[in-house]
C-alpha cells in the first residue's frame, strides 16, 4: 500500500541546533498517527517542517507520492495538508464564522466553502450558535473547536493537530477529544501530537515515540503503550 505521507530522513536545524535528526515516518490513508514523546524533542518541528516552515537541511517528504519539502506553504495547503498549530491563532477581531471562512481561502476549498462550513457546524454546533461572536470573546474550548473547524474549511485530506487538548479542562479536553474521534470516523487522515497519553490511546491507530529528533519506536498504539521502552523514554519508568 502507497503511503498518504512519507518522511525519510529528515534534518531540520534552528540556527545550529539540529532539531530532527533524521525522522522518518508514515502514515496511510484514512489512519490516525500519533507522534509522542517528551517535549523539545522535535514532534512539532515535524508538522511545521512537513507544512513547509522550516529549514530542511535533507531528506524529503511526500504526500500523495509528490514531494513536497522544497514547495511552499500556500502550495501545500492548496493540495490538502493542514496545520492546527498549538492554541489555535485565531484572528481575535474577527467573529467566529469570519475566521472559519478564512480557512477557505484557496480555489478548491471556496468553491466548496458552503458545504464545508455547514460539515464544521454539524461537527460542532455550538459554534453556529456563537457564529456572530467575536473571537476575543471565546473560552479555550470555543476557541479550539474554531481553530479545528477553520482546519476542515481548507476541503483537507491530511490534518495535522499540534496538542489540540494542551491547557483545556479535563471536561473539555473529553470534548475536543469525542470530537477528534467523530473527524476519524469520517474517513479524515490525520497525525496527532498529544502529550495525554490517556486520549492518544483512544485515536491513534499507530504510534512514534519520538526522542532527540528521531523515532525510537513505532507500531500499533496499544503495543507501542505497553512496551518497556516507551515507559523508559516517555514516562521516565
């Protein structure tokens, strides 16, 4: 089976500092793939650099058997690749269904923008309700669920969540995470970064354990979970 997206040996560098030392992961059509690991160890580095923000020194992503580390942002979320980066990034004086809009922008994806955003609201209705309020207004929940929903606006095939429960509730951080599970069900192919294990274990299909730029470990979720190395590295056991 060809790979939805690919990434073989990659090196990205902030300044001097070599941030991924040669990651290499996949992740298959309609699969949820979940990058864990300590923190500072390269798992966001991973979805900013395959969105095409930052200094690839080599190696080489594909998605769809097309490479893509030398195209631009705007090229790659043209062809379905998405980032929710960490806390959203709302515009603030705009109103909750003027920032959905926004995830909208590129050719295919508003020509389909009415469909989308009716998908966005039946996935989260609350935020129909709320359309008009502006988004300096919202909770953190609120403002997760609008983050997430601009994501789908851009008609996407790959969906990366960079910690989509990070400094949520415990209530809302169940919320978000029955929502991600609803995304999944739809077919959505996605790669999750997640520090709570707990709910990682519920979406992922396939875990990478992450360390020092590079996958240690990799498989099915719940063997990934149980294995002495993930304790070691992870959860410092």
């Amino acid at each position: 089976m060809i790979a939805m997206l690919e990434v073989n040996d990659l090196h990205v560098f902030y300044g001097q500092f070599e941030a991924l030392t040669g990651l290499s992961f996949k992740v298959e059509e309609n699969e949820v793939v979940a990058l864990a690991g300590p923190n500072g160890h390269g798992k966001s580095t991973a979805l900013h650099s395959i969105i095409g923000l930052t200094d690839i020194r080599s190696g080489t992503i594909q998605f769809q058997e097309k490479s893509i580390e030398k195209e631009s942002s705007v090229d790659i979320v043209k062809m379905g690749v998405i980032l929710v980066p960490e806390g959203g990034h709302l515009f603030t004086e705009m109103t909750v269904q003027e920032n959905l809009v926004m995830g909208a922008y590129n050719p295919k994806a508003w020509k389909n923008r009415n469909e989308n955003l009716r998908n966005v609201y039946d996935l989260f209705p609350m935020l129909e309700k709320i359309k008009n309020r502006l988004s300096l207004r919202l909770s953190g929940g609120e403002r997760r669920a609008v983050a997430i929903g601009r994501g789908l606006m851009s008609s996407t095939k790959l969906l990366m969540l960079d910690e989509p429960t990070l400094g949520l509730a415990p209530v809302l951080v169940k919320d978000i995470t029955e929502k991600i599970k609803e995304i999944k069900e739809t077919g959505m192919t996605i790669v999750l970064v997640e520090e709570n294990i707990r709910y990682v274990s519920e979406l992922a299909d396939r875990i990478y354990l992450v360390n020092k730029g590079k996958v240690a470990l990799e498989g099915e979720a719940d063997k990934v979970l149980k294995d002495r190395k993930f304790k070691e590295l992870y959860l410092g056991l």
